[in-house]
C-alpha cells in the first residue's frame, strides 16, 4: 500500500445551526487542517507506527485508510484486504458480540466449513465468555477492544490497522495479540499501528511515523523516531505554562492557514521530474483533487518512454498506411490489367466457339449431303441388281410353261404384300425408336433450325425428320417440337 499528499480539511463549526448562529456565510466559516501532506508506504510483512500526542491526526488517517472518511486531497494504492481494529469497530453496538463476529465473518464471503471455522477460532482468542451473548453497548473498553482485535486478527487479515487498543487489553490479552501478529507478519501480513505508548510501537513496528498538528515530522526506522519524540516530549515539557500556550496558539495557527498548493506544489515537482508536462496539469490536478484514487504518476508508463513510443508508434503507423496505399495501388493496376487480358481472351474464346460452330455446322451438311449422295448410288445399284435379277429370272420363265404364270403371278403378288407390310413395319419400329430417343422442347422467339441443332448437338435433317418439317418456316415460337436427348 502506498498514499501520497494525503491531506483532510474539517470545519470548526460542524453543525448549520452554529454557522447560522454566527451570522457568517458557509465559505467564511473557519477551517483547521487535520492532515497536511501526508504520505507513506509500507511492504509486504512490514509494521509501521504511527507515532504522536492526542489529537496529532493518528485516528484521522486510520479512518481515511480505512475508507470510513474521505481525504481532501492525495492518492490511495491499495492491493490487499483490510482489517480495522478500533473502538469504533463492531458494526452495530445493539447486537451482541456473537452477532458482530457472525457479520463480520459472512462480510468476509467464506464457505459455510471455513466460516464456522473462523467463528470458533475467534470465539476462542476473544476469551469473552458469557459476554458474547451481550449487546456491545454493554462493554466496557477492555472488552472491546477485545472483540475488535480478535475480529480484525483473524478475518481478512492482510492488512490490519490497529487505533490505539494496545494500551487498553491486560497484559494476558497482549501477550496473546503480540503472538498472533508476529505469526501473521511472518506469512505476509502488514500492520499499520497508531498508539500513544513507544513501547507498543517498539514491541512491534520496523518503522515508524512520527505525526504532531497532522503534519509528519520524522519517518524512518522505529528507534531514531523515537529518540527524536523523547527530545521533543522533554522539551515541552520542560515549557512554562506561558510557552506551552503560546506554543501551542502558533501551532493551531498554522493548522489554520495552512495552504493546501504548497501540496500540489511538491505534486506538480514529481510530475515534472517523470516526464509530464503542462498538458497533463488538467488531469493531474482533478486527479489531486477531486478523484482521490490510485497515483497517476505511478500507475501509468513513464511519459518520456510513452511519448517516444507514441511517436515511434505513429511512424511505424504511416509507414504501413503508405505500404498499404502502394500495395492496393499495384493490386488495382495488376487487376485491370488482368481483367482486360481476361477480357481480350473470353472474346477470343467467344469468337474461336462461333468459329467453331459454324464449321461444324458446315461440316455436318457436308457429311449429310455426302449420306444422301451415298444412299442414292446405293439404292440405283439396288435397282439394277434387281432388275438384271427380274430380266434372268423372267429368261427362265419364259421356258418354263404357261401355266406356271398363273403361279408365278400370284406368288409375286404374296411376295409384294409381304414385302409392303414388312417395310411398312420397319418404318413404323424405326419411328418409334426415333421418338423414343427425343425430348420435347418449347421454341422461343428467335430459335432457328441452325441454332437448335448446335444447342441439342444434332443436325438440321434429324430436327426436320423427327417433327416431319419442310423448312424453317413451319418453327414458330411457342411450339413445341422434339429434338434428341
């Protein structure tokens, strides 16, 4: 934990009534400082004494750590639990002691194992018998103190602010409390204790602050502290009634007028010195002065190393802003470049397919004129094969007799029916299979012959044969005619 510049201002005249009574408006009513500039820190496992006369402002900065009141100005760095031991601790004097001790430990947020636990082992350390079953009101300071300390040791107990209850327990009890803090400091736990007795502050703290007006006048190893109070408890002493008052007067006079900028001042040198400028003034001082919380100064990075990692940061970041403006710069050049190739080659294709379709086009009505060519030398072949057969087969007749004309007749009239009905049939299963072999479409406004053909891979003749077509002008959009699979 760590606070720096700690400083709380209270009125003299706390109640309105007594403001309106002396007749002077709310900002012209005096003020004393209880704290003036306060700061410190304390490490892991460490005690550290607040040391002063009543009325120094040793129970102010425990309630300020404690967070039961506000600083008026300073920053608190805390990372630990903390636990407070005072006369003001139980939370309500009308419950009983047992009553506190269960609050306090369901505060703490433990399993019902770890909490019925706690509650016996501060049963125990307490020793208060039958007056755990008695409202707090009914204590006296001995018991108290007692109940507070046996809370504040056991719950939570990382950080423990101890306000002036040392002096108060008989020596058993501090026997038994010195025991517990020793063991609590050895695993880690630390101790900010406010006592009037330099006994207490010896027994236990390493160091130890000295508070007189509630202004530090010494803060260093517990035992040169010491020797510094005991010259100054000698000295006063040692004052006349007249000095001791008059003393006492300037004291209260400063604690009076006291000028809180002299705080900020020494605030501002420590900025300064880190590397902040008056830029960072704004924040530093609504930091000071109004937020309270953790140093500003040494929660953040150091300015100097910040802003010349800022600056480094904003090179590096135009530098890849400019990598990526020429990067996207190329990638668009290189893609119209590619896009125009692409398009040069996807119209070259384009005009390569039509190319291609036309000679295929072409070269299908070649092949079927070639067929049709074909077919009729073949079939005048036939023809003259059958008649040189008819002209041998009507020599033969002739020397056969007359009477077998009849026959001859009439078997070329069977043969001839048969033969009608036979090609008759052949035609027939050869449209059907042809029509088994084609699908239906509906013609659209602008197909032709030419381009169903390519579209369906076939020929204009088949398109014709199969919907028994003469040209194109018998294809009307919104037919339907078939074309092969």
């Amino acid at each position: 934990m760590e606070i720096k510049y700690i400083t709380k201002c209270a009125p003299l005249l706390p109640e309105k009534k007594d403001i309106v009574k002396s007749k002077l408006p709310v900002s012209e009513t005096k003020k004393f400082w209880e704290l003036r500039g306060i700061s410190l820190n304390i490490n892991q496992g460490e005690a550290i004494g607040l040391l002063g006369t009543n009325g120094s402002g040793k129970a102010t900065l425990i309630n300020i750590l404690a967070g039961n009141e506000k600083q008026t100005t300073g920053f608190i760095s805390m990372d630990s639990k903390l636990s407070l031991a005072s006369i003001h601790t139980p939370s309500d004097i009308n419950l009983t002691g047992l009553e506190n001790i269960k609050q306090a430990v369901f505060n703490a947020k433990l399993d019902e194992f770890k909490a019925n636990h706690l509650i016996n082992a501060i049963i125990n350390f307490s020793e208060l018998s039958e007056w755990l079953y008695r409202p707090v009101k009914t204590y006296s300071l001995g018991l108290v103190s007692r109940l507070s300390l046996a809370i504040a040791l056991h719950v939570s107990p990382q950080l423990v602010l101890i306000d002036s209850l040392l002096s108060i327990v008989d020596l058993a009890f501090f026997k038994k409390v010195a025991k517990r803090i020793d063991a609590l400091k050895d695993k880690g736990s630390s101790f900010i204790i406010a006592d009037t007795n330099v006994i207490n502050i010896e027994r236990f703290c390493e160091r130890t602050m000295w508070l007189q007006f509630g202004q530090v006048q010494d803060f260093g190893p517990t035992r040169e502290v010491m020797v510094q109070f005991e010259y100054f408890s000698s000295w006063y002493q040692a004052l006349t009634l007249p000095e001791k008052n008059d003393f006492l007067s300037d004291k209260q006079r400063e604690r009076q007028n006291f000028e809180v900028g002299t705080v900020y001042e020494e605030f501002k040198v420590e900025q300064f010195k880190n590397g902040f400028t008056r830029k960072d003034e704004p924040r530093m001082r609504k930091a000071f002065y109004k937020d309270h919380g953790v140093d500003p100064v040494n929660s953040s990075i150091k300015p100097k190393k910040k802003i010349q990692k800022t600056q480094l940061a904003k090179k590096n970041y135009s530098k890849f802003l400019l990598i990526i403006v020429v990067v996207l710069l190329i990638g668009a050049a290189l893609w119209v470049t590619l896009d125009y190739k692409g398009a040069a080659e996807i119209f070259e294709r384009a005009q390569s397919t039509m190319i291609g379709r036309k000679e295929s086009s072409s070269a299908e009505k070649n092949s079927s004129k070639a067929r049709k060519q074909k077919s009729s030398k073949n079939a005048e072949a036939a023809t003259k094969t059958s008649a040189q057969k008819v002209s041998q087969s009507r020599l033969s007749s002739i020397k056969t007799v007359s009477e077998s004309q009849a026959k001859a007749k009439s078997s070329s009239e069977s043969s001839a029916k048969a033969s009608s009905e036979s090609s008759a049939k052949a035609s027939s299963e050869s449209q059907q299979k042809l029509m088994d072999n084609t699908q239906t479409i509906n013609v659209q406004s602008g197909d032709t012959l030419e381009g169903l053909a390519s579209k369906y891979a076939t020929t204009i003749d088949k398109i014709k044969e199969i919907n028994k077509m003469n040209s194109d002008s018998d294809l009307r959009a919104g037919d339907v005619i078939r074309v092969p699979k």
